[in-house]
C-alpha cells in the first residue's frame, strides 16, 4: 500500500576538487661587486644544493647581467631562501666586504 509519497531514485553528483596551486616566485640574485665568485659559488651550493659548475655559471650571470634567477618556487620558500642569502654573511675573501649579497623574489613569468 502506498501512501502517495514518491520516493526518488538517488543521484550521483560528483564534486570536483581542485587543489588551488600558488603561483611560483623566482629569487634572484643581485651583483654587488662586493663578493667573489668563490663566495657566490658556495652560498649557492650550501643554500640550494647548486653543484659548482652551476654555480660558477650563475655567478658570471650575476657578474656580467646584474643580476641572475637562483631558483623558482612558493612564494614562502622564496620568502625564506631570500632572508637566508641576506643572513649569509660578508665575503671573508674582501676586506671590503660588509655584508651579504642581496636578493629579491618576484613572480614567475
């Protein structure tokens, strides 16, 4: 016996999710005339595990551009890798040397 109330069949709906990915930031190095190659060379390897060649090939960039893209990723990991290239310290190879390189991050072409 029914009761006049009409049952509906159950529908499948699938949600789609989508994980919102945050754009990359580059960190770019800047020349300073202050730091020598060597200095460079080991920042990056220490930093961002750069082998040498690398980074010697990075380090004339930085020299003969001004300024060279040392990495991409989060922007909280530029954020971070940017404070730790401005914590590294003065270049003991240069007596004028006062302090560390400077970096800036920047999004991501």
């Amino acid at each position: 016996m029914s009761d006049g109330t009409a049952v509906l069949p159950e529908i499948e709906t699938e949600e789609e999710t989508r994980t919102k990915r945050q754009p990359p930031y580059n960190v770019i190095l800047l020349n300073d005339d202050d730091h020598t190659y060597e200095y460079v060379i080991l920042m990056l390897k220490e930093l961002f595990a750069i082998p040498e060649q690398k980074g010697f090939e990075l380090a004339r960039m930085v020299d003969e551009k001004g300024r060279a893209i040392v990495c991409t990723t989060s922007r909280e990991r530029a954020e971070l890798k940017q404070e730790q290239i401005h914590a590294y310290g003065p270049d003991p190879r240069l007596e004028r040397c006062k302090g560390s390189m400077y970096a800036e991050i920047e999004p991501a072409e």
